[in-house]
C-alpha cells in the first residue's frame, strides 16, 4: 500500500521561507513526483514537478522562488518555498504519479499560510 506523508507547512511572514517534504512509503516506480496548491475556494493547481530524470517544471508565479528537488534513496520531494507571498496560502499537496498501471497518489495535505 502506497501513502504518501507531507511535513513542513505553517505560519510565515511575508518574505520568508518554509520546506515542504513528502516521502512515499510502500514500494512503488515512481515517473514524476510534484506540489500541487489549493488556495480557499480556487482549484487544486499545479506548482512544481520532477520527473525520475530530474527535470524539473514550474508555475510560472514560482519561478526563481521555489525549488522542487528528490532524494531518490529516502522516496522523499521537497518543495524549498523562498520569498514567500500571501498569495502563495493555500494547503499543498503532494502527487507522485506510478505503479503500475500508472495513478496519482496524493497526500494528506500541508497548510501553508503567508501572513504578517
């Protein structure tokens, strides 16, 4: 059974920063891990992913702030947000996409609040 455990949201003030982590337990060949972020009464969007090769893609509103990075040995994403804005709130989940036939497996979810 795959689950997938997030850490690392919380309160920060404008300009600050927070990681986010998720690690994926059970065994699974995962293709492309990710954040996705779901702001009070909006979609869940895309934010960031990376794929088994390390190519990395982002939402164009995060560019140059967060960085989406693995750690293939411990089956953890991480999601370094830098340079925070109010409207980056929104609860993060994280998606890695595998198995076999290939599924989306989701998180639990990470509040994330951005607030002075």
């Amino acid at each position: 059974q795959v689950q997938l455990v997030e850490s690392g949201g919380g309160l920060v003030q404008p300009g600050g920063s927070l990681r986010l982590s998720c690690t994926t337990s059970g065994t699974i060949n995962i293709y492309i891990m990710g954040w996705f972020g779901q702001a009070p009464g909006k979609q869940r969007e895309l934010v960031a992913t990376i794929t088994s090769g390390g190519d990395t893609n982002y939402v164009d509103s995060v560019k140059g702030r967060f960085t989406i990075s693995r750690d293939i040995a411990k089956n953890t994403v991480y999601l370094q947000m830098n340079s925070l804005k109010p409207e980056d709130t929104a609860n993060y989940y994280c998606d890695v996409y595998g198995g076999w036939p290939p599924r989306d497996y989701w998180g639990q979810g990470t509040q994330v609040t951005v607030s002075s």
